[in-house]
C-alpha cells in the first residue's frame, strides 16, 4: 500500500513542505520511496530567524502566515502534477523538522530558546487544525540530519554498498557513512556549523578574504589561493574527526543546494565544454573541482554564462560564485579520506527529507 507523508524542512534559509508517495509492506511496516520526486512547495525565510528574541505568544502570528503560504503552494503544486482534487487532504502523518537554524553553534545540538518551543507547538497546532492526525514537530541534532541525508540517498540512488554522503547547509555541515540494511541508529554521523553562509558571515571582514570575494573588482578573485585560504581558515581541523576514524573509504556522495548546482550546472572537466542541460553529472573530481574554481573566480558573471548558462549564482548576480565553489574545493579536500579516490559523486535533491520519510523515528506507521 502507498501512503503520503509530509515532511517539512524549517531550515535556516526557508520553509520547504514535501510529500512523498511512501510505500508501506503492510506486512514487516518497512517503508520505502525510491527515487520517486515528491511534491514540494517553499515559503522564503527561515522560522528560526523570524521569531528569534520574540516574545512566544506572538510567534503563531509571526509563523501561521509562512505556514498558510507553503501550504496554499503545495496544494497548487498537487493541482498542478495532475492530482485529483483533494488528494493534499488525504495526507495525515507529518514531521516538521528543525535543522541548522535551530542548533547552538558550539554544539550543532537544538538550541534552548522559548520562541523555537512556540514554532513547533504553532506548527503542530497549524498541520491538526489541517487535519494531520499524528506530527512529530521539533528540531533535530546535526547526526540526526546527517543520518536521514545518508537513508536518502541509500532511496534514491541506492549505490548497493557502503557509501558515505557529505552534505552543504547554509549553517552547518554534515557527514554520514554506513551500508546497505544498516539499522538507522548505527549509521555513523555528525554534523559541525561551519555552513557556506555561516563562514561567509565570519569571514567577509578580513582583507584576506578578498582572494574569495571582490565583486567590485573580480580580478583579485583567486580560486587557489581562496581553496587555500579557506583550506586554513575553516578546515584545518575538520571538526569530525572521530566520525571520520570509523568510516572506512567508500565511494563519497555530495548533497545539499550548493553541491547540487556545481553537479547539474557545471561541465566537470576541461576543456569546460558548455553545459545546457540541468542533468546531474555522476561524478567530479577534486583536481576538476579545484580547477573550475580556478577558472571561474576572476570571470564576469557574462563569461561564466558562456560555458555555464545555467548558474544560478551567475544569473542571479550573487557575486558568490567564487566562493562557493572554491568552498566545496576545500570541504572535499578536507574530507577526501573518507572517499575511496579522490571525487564527489552527485547525490541528488531533497534527500534529506526523503529519508526522514521513511524513519520510523518520525513517522510511526513505519519499521
């Protein structure tokens, strides 16, 4: 039998909702979801941010409309994949899940904070007045985020063997590895806030910096020299060290909105042929992961359209580009003792939430 679960990502950037199409053998309770897209809606702007220092009895008035948004979007998006009508309706078990916004730097564990307490009962007192019959609505640890990427993956890519995933939020990092018919609990995972966007914040006052980010004169902009500076800046320690220690080298799988965009909008080697199409490459190397940062850096957001039209960082003119890719040169680098040769393999989309899905951790009618 198949059954919709909604899974609702509050991260630090945004309010994503996704249902996915779940299989459940009546039977064992196991769950499954493949490689199946879900349908996804998203509300701009985390939760976490939007009520932080609030007083908790004006959070529902702050959250409620972020919730109303993405729950109109989603009921759209299900019209608009040709689903009858009604259909969101039928759904009735979700998990609302807190990641980076939600944890205390020094510790990547949910932070105490009275007016995220107000968020989760707000969205629990929201999904039941929508008819949810059971939701689980809090924020999770870093391993707990770093583990449910890992079972998405394992969905819908199912390499077959051990593997490990390493995944890019805008506030934290995340790390995983196990094998295939692992129980959830004994995958091995960690997470550390040393996020693309959290970096950027600790790091955009030093003139030193400027090798990574000079919008008003890119031609300061140096790929190496930034995978070198943040090589010593953010990865001279990686911060999990003793997660690395118990994963033997395995093929290394890359997720996250940063990772998903070098893989679908990027050639991944030269001579840099043009890529038109928004397909995910299988793999790129750090040695061509280095080089595209190399190349990419002093160019205009023109040049880089020309043999990258797809770039979101170019169209959008976020004069980020540089940075973000030679930030993910220097986390592969840091972390390529975990990969069985030196690469990245493309991970896919949304499967973190894909993984939470199908965990009975969160959904209870699954084992």
């Amino acid at each position: 039998m198949t059954t919709g679960h909604l899974v609702i990502d509050s991260g630090s950037s945004g309010t994503r909702f996704c249902v996915f199409d779940v299989a459940r053998d009546v039977s064992t309770k196991k769950c499954s979801v493949g490689a199946a897209a879900p349908i996804c809606a998203k509300s701009n702007g985390g939760l976490a941010a939007l009520v932080d220092g609030k007083d908790p009895k004006d959070v529902p008035a702050l959250v409620t409309p972020k919730l109303e948004e993405a729950w109109v979007a989603i009921d759209h998006a299900f019209v608009v994949m040709g689903k009858d009508l009604g259909e969101l309706q039928k759904v009735k078990l979700a998990a609302a899940l807190g990641t980076g916004g939600y944890r205390d730097p020094a510790t990547a564990a949910p932070a105490m904070n009275p007016a995220w307490d107000a968020v989760w009962t707000t969205i629990d007192t929201f999904l039941k007045g929508k008819g949810f019959t059971e939701v689980v609505a809090k924020a999770v640890p870093g391993e707990d985020e770093a583990r449910l990427a890992w079972v998405g993956v394992n969905e819908g890519v199912a390499p077959g063997k051990p593997f490990a995933i390493i995944e890019t939020g805008g506030a934290t990092l995340q790390l995983a590895g196990g094998a295939p018919g692992d129980a959830y609990d004994l995958l091995v995972g960690g997470s550390i806030y040393r996020g693309q966007n959290y970096e950027f914040s600790q790091l955009s006052g030093d003139p030193a910096f400027s090798v990574c980010f000079s919008p008003m004169d890119r031609s300061k902009q140096d790929g190496a020299q930034c995978v070198a500076y943040l090589a010593e800046k953010v990865f001279t320690t990686n911060g999990l060290e003793a997660v690395v220690a118990q994963i033997s080298p395995r093929e290394l799988y890359g997720l996250g909105a940063p990772w998903s965009g070098i893989f679908r909008e990027f050639p991944n080697a030269p001579p840099w042929t043009p890529k038109t199409d928004d397909a995910f490459h299988p793999a790129f190397t750090l040695e061509n992961l280095k080089a595209l940062a190399a190349k990419a850096c002093p160019l205009s957001d023109a040049d880089v359209l020309a043999f990258a039209p797809n770039s979101f960082d170019a169209k959008s003119m976020t004069n980020n580009l540089c940075y973000s890719l030679s930030f993910h040169a220097a986390y592969l680098e840091a972390f390529k003792g975990v990969a069985d040769m030196p690469s990245i393999h493309a991970g896919g989309d949304d499967q973190w939430a894909r993984g939470a899905s199908v965990t009975a951790k969160f959904f209870s009618d699954c084992e």
